[in-house]
C-alpha cells in the first residue's frame, strides 16, 4: 500500500514529489504518455526563477525528477486507466496492474488543444503538429512557408522557433491582437520572417487528397472572404485541455474539466489533491505549478498525519 501516489511527472507533479519524498512518504509518481509534461516540449524556458540564461524545458524537467528521486521518490513509466475513489484505500488500474494508495495527487496537467477539424486530424503528423520543437527542423518543413495557429504565448514562441526553418511563417490569429505576453508579441512581431494574418481562422487544412499538407482555406472573421494561403506545415498553438477525463463526473470539475479544489488543494475527496494546470487556467506557468505541487504536498503530508493521529 502506497502513501502517496502522484499522477504526472510535470513541474506540478515533481514538485510534489519532492516535498512528499522529503517528508518519507516515498512517493510512487506515475508519468503518463508524456513524462515530464509539456515543458519537454519547449525549447527555453526564459521565466523559470533561478535560471538567469534560461534553461531547456527538459533539462529542467530532468533536474526535477533527479532532485525528487534523490530524496526517494520512485518515478514509474506508467498511465492510470482506471480509479476506484469511492473508498480508502483508493485503487488505481496502472496498465492493468492496481495500485493502492492511502492519497493521491492529480498533477496530470493539460494536452494541446486541436482545431477540431477533419482535414486537421487527417493530415497530423504529415504536416500538421502541435509541437514546433519537436518537429520543426524536419526536412519537409526547411525553407518552405510554414503557418502558426494561435496569438499566445505558444504561438509566438513556435513563431520564433520556426523562423529558423521557414521561408516565412505567417501566424494565424482569430483577431488583431495577441493574447500573448508583451515582450513575447514584440519579439515575434518584428521578427522579419514572420507574417501576421489577422482576424482569420483556419477552416480547413489543404490537401487530404494529397495526404500532404500543401496550405490551410482560411476565413477572415471581419469580412466573411475565403482564400487560401500556400504552406508545408500547419503548427496548432491554441492552448490546452486539462487531463481530467478519467475523473469526469467523480471529482468536482468546471465546465471546461479543470479541478476545483474544495479546501485549499484537497479536492471533493477527501485524500485527493490537485496541483497544477489540471486545476489552473489562470496562471499555467511552470512556476506557479511548481509552487502548486509544493502546496499539494504539504496538503498530503498534514492530512496523513492528522488521520495517524
Ligand atoms: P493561451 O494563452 O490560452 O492562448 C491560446 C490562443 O489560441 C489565444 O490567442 C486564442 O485566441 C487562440 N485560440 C484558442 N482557441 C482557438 C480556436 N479554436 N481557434 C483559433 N484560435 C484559438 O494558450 P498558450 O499560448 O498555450 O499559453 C498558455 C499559458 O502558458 C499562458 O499563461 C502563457 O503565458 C504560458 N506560456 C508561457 C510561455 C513562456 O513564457 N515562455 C510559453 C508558452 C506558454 P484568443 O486570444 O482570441 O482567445
């Protein structure tokens, strides 16, 4: 039987698993399909106190699971398919072995958000991608117009990213301005490759046919006109989604599947905590996950030792 078992291995995750293995409760922190989250995805992570240079998303996130392993927790590949939280000990499905757990912790965090097009999920992975740093530099991409989707902070920084590939990439945005944080939308948008269109969405990704992407049919929202701009790659940077849905209908969640803890980072159960973006579409930065890991942790620790008591 476990203390504590931790559900994801991002800032939020390892974080926890680091003051949980700090107070002995040798945690067993399970990774999910992506381990050490979404930040393994990003190239320089420029806002993470304590890095004057930045630092590589996931020289960060192997930092953290070196740190957190060697105070002893035990981070396992690993996805949980089911749980039984309808009573203590809480059993866990992790690929089809169970696991019983005195606490959990959901850090299970957010996945990319999709445009929800046909043509988009038909041609993923044949120039449509979620991740610029993942797949920028692949051939098919080299001098060739590329477009981003999104006027975020992901959006530019893939903007950026893939200006070292593309001719020209155009960023893609609903209106004319970016969401996107100051000094991220200057940089981006003097950046002479890239070119901003504005007011538009992408309705459908070009060619299906060709099971290639060769350019996305956009429409400008102010004018209603249609046209179509010439492209080899269609990079998504429209948000995310959190990883909830196993908990659906269990534990308290908004109307768009984040957690809503119900005192301080415990959620409607008593014994289960939340931490990070699985909870929060407000901050979402990998510090403020960080520092929400650290509250779940102390949260797990105080509530084992008053049931001890
Ligand atoms: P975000 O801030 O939520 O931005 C999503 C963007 O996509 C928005 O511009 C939004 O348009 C657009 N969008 C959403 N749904 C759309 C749809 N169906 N069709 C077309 N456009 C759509 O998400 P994010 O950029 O991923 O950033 C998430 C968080 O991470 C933010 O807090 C951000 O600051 C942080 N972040 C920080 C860094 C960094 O500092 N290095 C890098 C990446 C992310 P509207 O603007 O019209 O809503």
């Amino acid at each position: 039987m476990e203390k504590v078992v931790i559900i994801g291995t991002g800032c939020a995750g390892l974080t926890a698993a680091l003051y949980t293995a700090r107070a002995n409760l040798k945690p067993l922190v399970l990774t999910g399909t992506l381990p050490g989250g979404l930040l393994t995805t990003t190239s320089i992570v420029e806002n993470y106190p304590g890095f004057p240079e930045g630092i590589d998303g996931s020289e960060l996130m192997n930092r953290m699971q070196k740190q957190a392993e060697r105070f002893g927790a035990r981070v396992k590949f690993g996805t949980v398919e089911a749980a039984d939280l309808s009573r203590q000990p809480f059993v866990l499905s992790v690929d089809g072995e169970k696991v019983e757990t005195e606490t959990l912790i959901i850090a299970s965090g957010a996945s990319h958000r999709h445009l929800g097009l046909e043509s988009e999920h038909k041609l993923e992975c044949k120039g449509v991608t979620f991740c610029a740093t993942c797949d920028g530099a692949l051939p098919m991409f080299r001098n060739m117009p590329l477009v981003v989707v999104g006027g975020g902070d992901s959006a530019c920084e893939e903007a950026m990213y893939l200006t070292r590939f593309g001719s020209v990439v155009y960023l893609v945005h609903r209106r004319d301005t970016l969401r996107a944080s100051k000094i991220m939308a200057q940089r981006t948008l003097a950046h002479e490759k890239v070119k901003p269109v504005w007011d538009s969405v992408v309705t459908e990704v070009l060619d299906v046919k060709q099971d290639q992407v060769t350019g996305v049919r956009l429409k400008n929202l102010r004018t209603q006109k249609e046209s179509v701009l010439a492209c080899a790659g269609v990079f998504v940077a429209i948000g995310h989604i959190p990883n909830t849905q196993l908990f659906k209908g269990i534990i308290d969640m908004d109307e768009n599947g984040y957690i809503i803890p119900s005192k301080r980072t415990m959620t409607n159960i008593p014994g289960v905590f939340v931490a990070g973006d699985c909870s929060d579409h407000v901050y979402r930065q990998a510090v403020t996950a960080a520092g929400l890991g650290c509250a779940a942790a102390i949260d797990v620790e105080r509530y084992l030792a008053a049931r001890n008591e």
